[in-house]
C-alpha cells in the first residue's frame, strides 16, 4: 500500500513537472514566410526573428528595415537625377550634332547654288 501511494505521488509530481516546465515551453514557434524561424514568448509577447547573427527582436529588425529603405530611397533618388542628366546630355548632343549636320549640309547647297 505505501508503495502504492509513493507511485502515484511520483507519477503525479512527474506530471506536474512536465506540465510546469516542459509543455507549454516559455516560446511559440513558428515560421515567417516559411523562411525564418519565430520564437513568440507566451508570457511577454516579444517576438524574435531567428537570423544568421542569432535570434533578433522583431521591433530591432523593423527598424533596420526602415534605415535600409530609406538609405535605398536616397540612392534611387540621387540615380535617377544622375540617370535623367545623363539622357538630357546624350539628347542633347544628339540634336546639336544633328543640327549641325543639317547646318553644314544646308550651307553646301547654299554655296553650289
């Protein structure tokens, strides 16, 4: 009988450790974008983002998102007014050479009339 009862009380205490410290674990894990591995803390809500420097909290990665977007918006606007000085340039002397082509083959007829 005692060692029924010692049974069951370890069987018991086994069970209620598992469920204290095993099942649920402090993190939820899932996938973003069936990519990167998350890890959601069930008692805070923070969430990290598995990368190859470690796990990264997700507000940290938002705003290094943020800094690469705007760095990348600053480079895209700087290139497109390299980009249309270029092409006004390439026009431009195009039609100046053009015209003076026109210019000198216009004085050519001028001078055999």
């Amino acid at each position: 009988m005692k060692k029924e009862i010692v049974r069951y009380s370890a069987i018991l205490i086994l069970v209620i450790l598992i469920g204290l410290f095993v099942y649920p674990t402090v993190y939820k894990y899932d996938k973003l974008e069936q990519k990167y591995p998350v890890r959601i803390n069930r008692i805070t809500g923070n969430t990290e983002v598995l990368r190859n420097n470690g796990w990264i909290d997700v507000d940290a990665t938002q705003s290094e998102i943020d800094k690469v977007r705007s760095e990348v918006d600053t480079d895209f606007k700087e290139f497109k007014k390299q980009l249309t000085q270029e092409v006004i340039n390439s026009v431009k002397t195009d039609v100046v050479n053009s015209l003076q082509k026109d210019i000198s083959a216009s004085e050519k007829r001028i001078r055999i009339v």
